[in-house]
C-alpha cells in the first residue's frame, strides 16, 4: 500500500502564493509578518508535503519550479473561493428571530416574503407570532421579540422603521343587499348588520370593536371565524357582512366589495426593529421587508 502523505495546510498554500509574488523569502516574511526562519521552515515542509521540489532558490531570490508554476496556478482560484466563503459566512445571519405581527400582515402580506428570505437564509430559525399592534410595538420594546409588523398611529419612539405594505380595509356584502349599489360606504352604516368577524386573539378584530364600542354602538358579532377565506365564504351565502383587506377580497367571491370611507381604513404597515446593535438575522430580514420582497 501507499503511504498517504498530509494534506497541506491552507495557511502554507497562501504562503507559499507569497513568496513567489514577493520574489523572495525575506520580502515575503516582511509582507506576512512572519519570521524568515519560519517561513522557509514552512515552504520545505510543504514540499515534503508535496513530494516534489517547488521553489527555485537563487542568490537573488527565488522562482517557482514548473512544479510550483502549475501548483501557483491551481491554488490561487481556491484560496479566491476560500475567502468568499469565508466572507459569506461571517456575514449570514443565524439564530433564532422572534418576529410578531398583525393579523393582516401574517394573512396577507407576510407568506411570500418570509419563504423567500427562509430559503434563501435557512440557517434562522424564524418564530412568528400574531398580536395587535401595541402589543407588538410593547414586545419590542421589552426584548420579548426582535421586530415587528405594526398598524396605526402608535407612539414609536426609540423604534428603527420602514415602510411594509400599504393595504386598505373594505366592505363585503352579499349580492343583493341594500348598500350593495353604493359607491362607498361609512362603518357606522353595518353596526346594526349580522358582523361576521375574526376571532377574539385578531388584532383587527379588536381594533374594529374599539372603534365600534367608541361610537358606542358594539358591532353585532354573530360568527368569529380563523381567517378571511371562511368570512368571504359565509358572506357570499348571505350569512352577514363583514370588513377584510382589499388584498383578500381579491380572491375569487361572489358578493359585492365596497369601499369603507372611514380615514382609519387605510391601513399603513411598517416594519420595526430595535435601534443599536442587533443580531445580523435581524437587520438581514429588517432589510429584506423594507426592500419590497
């Protein structure tokens, strides 16, 4: 059998790229730091390593031998992709990021881009969570989670922001009913209809029976359903009327979408983190969101 000779170490290989390129073992030892005793102890064990001469020593200097010529040629390419990964790598962010969310973010806005960053960054370990929005803010805030996706005019101090999606709030009704033929339509208009809504954990929800319970006439919820498909279902058959985002009566759906002319529809959603230093997960998503992915 053959005796099986150690690889060489990478640290040698970018030596000995050194020393040709300096010209000498003394100006190479000077450019690496090293001392000259060192260094040519480091090129002769690298040609035991190899098993063939490498270096041309001369009074001037030295040349690399067609050994080292072809050696030269073949090892710089791999110390190039040796230090791309290695800069790859320092960069990608990993660990684990606690994300929290709005009902409408998570249902609507959240599911493309958050595969597409999870595929591209599988090393993160994503948790997602859904809460109103001063909550999320709150979470932050107490380092109870790493960024959020927040609706409505909230105190944001002390908040990193950026712009997420720019979603509005309207009316779906069955054919038929009697504010179907209206151009627009005011929130008060329903509060006295069948109000199919989400159940008591949404964050929209909640805030449409605040806003209900201000103008002191509480919505008439008859259903509390997990998402806006099954609403959308159960207002087609005449069951009630309801209030989702534009993006999600953009399904398929046989009632009638009104706009709801309330200043509070239009719903402006932002990303926020934490100001100062954050993992690079964090500030790799913060930027991917608030790039328009």
């Amino acid at each position: 059998m053959l005796a099986q000779c150690p690889l060489p170490e990478t640290e040698d290989l970018r030596l000995f790229v050194a020393v040709v390129e300096a010209g000498s073992l003394t100006a190479a030892a000077r450019r690496v730091h090293l001392a000259l005793t060192a260094l040519s102890a480091r090129m002769l064990r690298l040609e035991e390593q190899m098993g063939v001469v490498l270096l041309e020593r001369h009074a001037r200097g030295v040349r690399p031998t067609a050994a080292g010529e072809l050696l030269l040629r073949r090892v710089r390419p791999l110390l190039a992709a040796l230090g791309q990964l290695r800069e790859q790598v320092q960069q990608r962010p990993m660990g684990e990021l606690r994300l929290v969310a709005t009902t409408v973010a998570i249902t609507e806005h959240l599911p493309v881009p958050l595969s597409r960053f999870l595929s591209q960054w599988p090393e993160v370990e994503l948790l997602l969570e859904e809460c109103r929005s001063p909550e999320g803010a709150r979470a932050l805030r107490e380092r109870r989670a790493d960024m959020a996706i927040l609706a409505g005019n909230l105190a944001l101090d002390g908040l990193v922001l950026a712009p997420f999606r720019s979603d509005r709030l309207v009316i779906v009704v069955p054919p038929g009913h009697r504010l179907s033929t209206l151009s627009e339509v005011a929130f008060t208009e329903i509060l006295g209809e069948r109000f199919i809504g989400l159940d008591e954990h949404s964050g929209m929800q909640s805030f449409l029976s605040a806003v209900a319970e201000r103008l002191g006439r509480p919505l008439r919820l008859t259903m509390r359903l997990r998402g806006f498909d099954a609403i959308l279902r159960m207002v087609e058959v005449g069951a009630g009327v309801s209030i989702v985002p534009a993006s999600a009566a953009l399904r398929p759906f046989q009632g009638v979408v009104l706009p709801l002319s309330d200043a509070w529809a239009v719903r402006e959603l932002k990303v926020a983190i934490r100001a100062g230093e954050r993992s690079p997960a964090v500030d790799a998503l913060f930027q991917f969101l608030a790039g328009g992915n």
